[in-house]
C-alpha cells in the first residue's frame, strides 16, 4: 500500500479481463485509456492526450502479476459484454 492508495496486481487471466473491460468504457468515453496487448505479454496504455504513444507500458512482475489501473478510481460499473 502506497499511503491512500492501492496498486492492484493481477494475474495473466484477470489483466486480460480488466484489459476488456477498460476498452468496453473507452467504447463510451474518451476519457477512459485503451489498453493493447503486445506479442510479449506486456500491456501498453494509451490515452488520449497521447493516443498514438503508450503512456505507461506494464510487464508483469517476478511474480507474473500486472500493476493494472494505480491512479484510477475504481468503483463499480455496469458494462454491457
């Protein structure tokens, strides 16, 4: 824990599914970044300030868990899937 905030870390399967999730509200929303898969498993975020640049690039840690979404408010949200 990072003072107020949490760094939520992931395993391959969930990431995936909050990758999906993340570009079903950037479908909705300019605001929410677009996440990308590359061939070496590591997800590059792109927001809108900088849609043609990654802005954070996330590999996973010793453990194979992603730092997925630190800064973001999380809270619930229905998404059609």
């Amino acid at each position: 824990m990072n003072g107020k905030y949490v760094e939520p870390r992931f395993t391959r399967e969930v990431a995936e599914e909050v990758v999906a999730w993340t570009n079903r509200l950037a479908d909705r929303s300019d605001e929410s970044p677009i996440c990308e898969w590359t061939p070496e498993g590591y997800v590059l975020l792109f927001t809108a300030d900088r849609p043609f640049e990654p802005s954070e690039v996330v590999q996973p840690d010793d453990k194979g868990l992603y730092a997925l979404g630190f800064g973001w408010a999380w809270q619930a949200e229905e998404v059609e899937q």
